[in-house]
C-alpha cells in the first residue's frame, strides 16, 4: 500500500483537537530549546520539532489504554499520548516534580499510567518492548494495541527482524511506526541504510504503509486501518512515514560538530512542508476554523507552555537519596 | 613536548597507528562526524574503506569485528557511549573473549574496542555507566582506561597494537583537558600502573577519570591534615599491576581506592581483595573503597552528583583512617 485505501478524513473536531496538540507540541519543544541555551536544563534535548504530525495522527487513533514506546526524541510522543506537559518540563528541568521525579530526563520521559512503557535512549529497545506489551494485550484478551516508535536509524538494530517475525508468527497486536527522519544522528539514511525500510516488513507477511509522515491527515488515516488492524487480532502493522527534524539531532550538535551535514537549502525546502502549517492551512480551508481562533488556538498553546515552565522551575531538586530509594521495589 | 587536548592525543596516536599498520581499520556510528572528536579527520585522511561510519548496528558491529579481526585486520571498533557495549555484548562476551582460547591459540583476535564512559553530566542511566566490572571479569579481554593525554595517547597506541580484543575507555567529559604529550612513538606498556604523586602515609588507588579529582584530594590531605598521599594510576585494568599496588601499599600501610563503578564487584573491591590477600602484613587500617553506591545514575544532577567519588568523599575517609590528630 503507498498510502491509506481509503479518502476517508477526519471531522472537524478531530482535526483542531490534533492541530491543538501539534501546537502543544511545537511551542513546547521551541521552549525547551531556548531553555537549553538558557542553562535551565540539566542535559541535552533530541527534538523533533517537524515530525509532529507522525505522534498525533499515530496517537489519535490510539485509547487511553493503549501502550506505545517512545525514543529519545520522545517529547511528541508523550504529549500526542496524552500526559502532563508540566510534568514533562519539570522532568527535564531535573525537578522531583517531574514525571519520572528528575531521575530520567528528556530522553526519558514516559507516563507508565498513560501507557507510555518507556522513551529510551538505546536506540531500538522500543522494539523488544513494544513486542513484549503487544504479547501482554494478546494475553489480556481486550483488544489492548501497542505501538512502537522508532528511527530509520534503529530501522538497522538487528532485533527488529527478530520482532517482526515473533509478532507476526504469533499475531500480536503491535504496530511498528518507524518515523524515518532521513538521519540516523549525522548519517544520511542512503549511507546506512539499505533498500526500502518498510519492505522489511513484507516476508513476514506484516501489512505495510508508506506515507507521508508531515500530513496529519493522511497518518491519521493510515492510523484508522492499520490500528484496527491491530486491534482486530489480525497480528502486527507497520507504517514508515517519511519526515524531517528542523533542529537536528541534539541541542549541543552546533557546539560539537566541525561542518555542517546537512544543507540549509534541504531544511528550508522541509520547513515549506511543515505539518503543522499544513494541518492550519487545511483547518481554514476547510472553515473548521478561522484565522482569529488559530491565533487563539496558539495563545492557548502559548499559555501552556508558559504555565509549564512556571511548574518546573517551581520544582525542586530531587534529594541525593532518591536513586536509592527506587532501585529496587520493596525499598 | 607540546601540549594538546586529551581528545587530539587520541586522534593522533589513531592516525599514527592507523598509518603505521595498513591493515588497521576503524568501525563505528558516525566515525566520520566523530561527536567526541577522537576520530575526527580520519575518514579524510585515510579513505572509507578503512574509516566506516556503520549503521546503528551494535551486533553487528562487535560481531564484524571479531570476524575481521580473526581473517587479519587489525579492527577498531568505537561503541560511542559505553553503554551500547551492552547492546553489542553477545560477540564481546562469548566471541572476542573466548575464541583464542576455544581455538586451541590458533588464532588473535588484535580489536580495540573504544568507549566513553562515565556520569555527572546529566546524561541519565543509558549513557553513564562505568562498565569496568563487567569487562574485567571476562578473562579473554584487556581493558586500559587513560587519565591525562600522554597516556591517553600512550595506552591507545598500545591497545592498538596488542594482538588481544582491548577495551580503550574514554573518560567521558575529559576530552578537552590539556596536558604535555611526548611526540613520536609513545607507548604506554599495558599492565604498568603510574606513581602520579609520591607519598608516605596513605596510597589512594585510581583511575581515568578519578585521577584529577584523586590529586587535589591529595593536596587536601596535606595541608588539611598533614597526610602525605601517593596517587597512583592503574592506567590497565587487565592486565592489573597487583606489583605497583602491593609496592605502594608496602610504603605507606594504607589505602583508599578511588573508581567510578558500583561497589558491588568493582575494581575497588578487587584491589581491596588483593590487598587483603597479598598485602595484609603492609596493612595498619582496613582498605576504604570509594566507588558509586549499588544504583543507577540519575539525571537530576542534586542525585548523581552525590553518587559520584568525591575529594571530598576521599578526605572523610581518610579522615577515618588517621584519628584524631593525623600522624
Ligand atoms: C544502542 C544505541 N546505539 C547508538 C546510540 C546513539 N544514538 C542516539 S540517537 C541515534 C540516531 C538514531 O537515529 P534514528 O533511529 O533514525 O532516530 P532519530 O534520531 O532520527 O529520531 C544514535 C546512533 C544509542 N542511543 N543507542
Ligand atoms: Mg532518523
């Protein structure tokens, strides 16, 4: 399948309530950019800010109680999930406040509640995870779906094969979502990574998507099919949605790298498809909204994020215990 | 000798080795774009079919290296974090470690495995950990972690050249310290530990990236109790100097060992064993081991940083071996 069968389209409420959170998404991450600069965050941040449209079309498909894995870029996956934004800057600003008390950080943060099973900085662990929550779900019995999402980069971790195989032979409902970005760190995907991705999906006999991952609508609609599918019994899917990350890899890579490894000219060129551009420009077309209230829609992002900070630097620091203390259950 | 930057003493002993031996060849994750900046201009210098940027394919990449190694390559792979050694560990622990011997010595296996370790940057528990332990307690592999750029330098060119798999550990966070690096062939010989300071009264036993922070401990020592520390530098793990440990010990009856891993099975707890096995007439006071707490890094840094061997950690210790009124 090239793209969804179907032409199906969200309604209007659908659609502002995935603009709103791309939104949510976006100003977050530009924040937390300006708050790296700052000094206010202990580490580094991954951020995907361009990507947004892949967490939320994926996400908006999914249940409350539906599981997904996230990455190290994983700050769109939480939001698109569902969780608390305060708790996300308090996390990353190292506060006890934080979502995981200031003990994982940006790369790390996860609502286990919201079905978040862990945003990881082992580039691939996802897979394993996301196979290990979809056996649980086929266990369960109720129709649970997890959904995994990777790189193109961790595309190459030998276990995806393993998991695409086990989850097919044994029908899980798991849906591999590989966000492929075009770079696996500095590396262009063409010097790393060979043939198609998702036609690694297809011996396996693994329903397979290929779409593109910057329009809201069309990973929505892709959602639609392949999380029934899932959900249906009916064994693993797997969507490769093609993307770009505006800001590169990590915040510190300016300070780091020598030369440049990727051109203006190929970020602007992206920056023309930005979905959260597309998403608006689609909403008034389409007079879901008008200008006047996509302003507001951004004010009240604005404000969120405002309101975030606010949280966070509240916060406070974690005592030195505290690692101690949640090593080991029982404790 | 002129002085340079810890990370441009591993690139040069990279490139002088790289040039010195052609079959020598470097493998890792962005290899080219080099995060660390050690191997940074090699891919220039040296063309791409000798310097690969792999995909991220830790498996891969140790079993690769153990296959290249055994059919005449000299291989270096570069795990990037310490951490993905664990992702990669099936062909370190139960191939590199273990195919000479069960070859019956048929063959070498001449890998430097490259990977920089260590907390207290935030960085959380997947990019933090210190793997001395788990490398050490192999057997089949040598495992050289350097504290300044001469022996940064030193050690890597030995690594490089010994026919057994050998785990370079980069201090993480270290690579723009400055130091004096002799120019030329400098080798350090694997399995010789450094006096970095002399002492009389007390032997702190480190490594990597503890030595500087062990160093002004030292110099604490001294003018706040009037103890004179000797520092010394492991610099190998495997191959261990148990001779400089013994010997240091013999000359001042006391020891702290200062290392950045977990207690549980660290270098310190070996170190004390051998002492309390070898060393036990040297000993006045029981050995101190100053390591991290059996925990995982945190990423607040009010919680890592009071994981982390500390000189100040090192002078309460100390206190505690010389009450009251040290000397
Ligand atoms: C096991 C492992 N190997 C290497 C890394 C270092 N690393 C972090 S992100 C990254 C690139 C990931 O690329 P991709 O999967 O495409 O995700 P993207 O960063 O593009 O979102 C690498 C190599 C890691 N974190 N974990
Ligand atoms: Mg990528």
């Amino acid at each position: 399948m090239a793209a969804s069968a179907s032409n199906i389209q969200p309604d209007d409420g659908v659609l502002i309530e995935m603009y709103r959170r791309m939104l949510l998404i976006r100003k977050s991450e530009e924040q937390l950019f300006r708050d790296v600069k700052l000094g206010r965050t202990p580490g580094q941040v991954h951020l995907s800010d361009g990507q947004e449209a892949v967490a939320i079309g994926i996400c908006s498909l999914l249940e409350d109680r539906d599981q997904i894995t996230s990455t190290h870029r994983g700050h769109g996956h939480y939001l698109a999930k569902g969780c608390d934004v305060n708790a996300m800057f308090a996390e990353i600003y190292g506060k006890a406040e934080g979502i995981c008390r200031g003990m994982g950080g940006s790369m790390h943060v996860a609502d286990y509640s919201k079905g978040i099973v862990g945003a990881n900085g082992i580039v691939g662990a996802g897979l394993g995870i996301a196979t290990g929550a979809g056996l649980a779900n086929q266990l369960e019995g109720e129709g649970r779906v997890a959904a995994c999402f990777f790189g193109d980069g961790a595309a190459n971790q030998g276990s995806l094969m393993e998991c695409l195989n086990i989850s097919s032979l044994w029908r899980l409902p798991v849906l591999f979502v590989c966000e492929n970005n075009g770079y696996s760190e500095f590396s262009p995907s063409g010097t790393v990574t060979s043939g198609v991705i998702s036609d690694r999906a297809k011996p396996f006999g693994i329903p397979v998507w290929n779409i593109d991952g910057n329009d809201v609508v069309d990973v929505w609609r892709t959602a639609l099919e392949a999380v029934d599918h899932c959900r249906s019994g009916a064994g693993p899917a797997f969507v490769e949605a093609r993307t770009y990350r505006y800001s590169g890899h990590f915040s510190a890579e300016a300070m780091v790298l020598s030369t440049p490894y990727r051109s203006d000219e190929e970020i602007e060129a992206w920056r023309a498809r930005d979905p959260v551009a597309r998403t608006r420009a689609l909403i008034i077309g389409r007079e879901a909204a008008n200008d006047a209230e996509c302003e507001r829609m951004e004010l009240e992002a604005d404000a969120h994020v405002e309101g975030a900070v606010a949280f966070g630097e509240a916060g406070t620091a974690p005592c030195p215990g505290t690692a101690n203390r949640l090593m080991r259950a029982g404790s | 000798m002129p002085r340079m930057r810890f990370i441009q003493a591993i690139n040069q002993a990279l490139a002088e080795e790289m040039e010195r031996d052609p079959r020598t060849i470097l493998i890792g994750e962005d290899v080219e774009a080099s995060i660390f900046g050690d191997t940074r201009g090699l891919l220039d210098r040296f063309g791409a079919d000798r310097v690969r940027n792999t995909p991220i394919s830790e498996q891969a990449l140790t079993g690769i290296s153990a296959g290249a190694a055994a059919c005449g390559c000299r291989v270096i792979p570069h795990m990037m974090f310490s951490n993905f050694i664990y992702t990669g560990f099936d062909a370190i622990a139960n191939q590199m470690a273990k195919l000479r011997l069960m070859s019956g010595g048929q063959i070498t296996l001449p890998i430097t495995v490259i990977a920089n370790y260590g907390g207290g940057r935030s960085t959380a528990a997947q990019h933090s950990d210190t793997p001395f332990s788990l490398l050490t307690n192999l057997a089949g592999v040598e495992v050289v972690v350097p504290s300044t750029p001469d022996n940064a330098k030193g050690l890597m060119k030995a690594a490089i050249r010994s026919d057994n798999p050998t785990f370079f550990l980069e201090p993480g966070g270290r690579g723009g310290d400055a130091g004096d690096v002799p120019i030329g062939d400098c080798v350090t010989p694997l399995g010789e530990a450094r006096v970095m300071r002399e002492g009389s009264d007390l032997s702190l036993i480190t490594m990597g990236s503890m030595t500087r922070m062990t160093l002004l401990a030292a110099k604490r020592l001294e003018t706040e109790l009037g103890v004179s520390a000797e520092v010394l530098d492991l610099q190998s793990l495997v191959p261990l100097d148990t001779t400089a440990i013994l010997a240091s010990v013999g000359r001042t009856g006391r020891a702290i060992v200062v290392d950045e891993s977990r207690d549980a099975c660290s270098v310190a707890s070996h170190v004390a064993a051998i002492l309390a096995d070898k060393g036990f007439d040297h000993l006045k006071a029981p050995v101190q081991r100053i390591t991290v707490p059996d925990t995982a890094m945190p990423y607040a840094p009010s919680a890592e940083l009071p994981l982390l061997p500390s000189a100040e950690r090192i002078v309460s210790a100390a206190k505690a071996l010389f009450p009251v009124t040290a000397k």
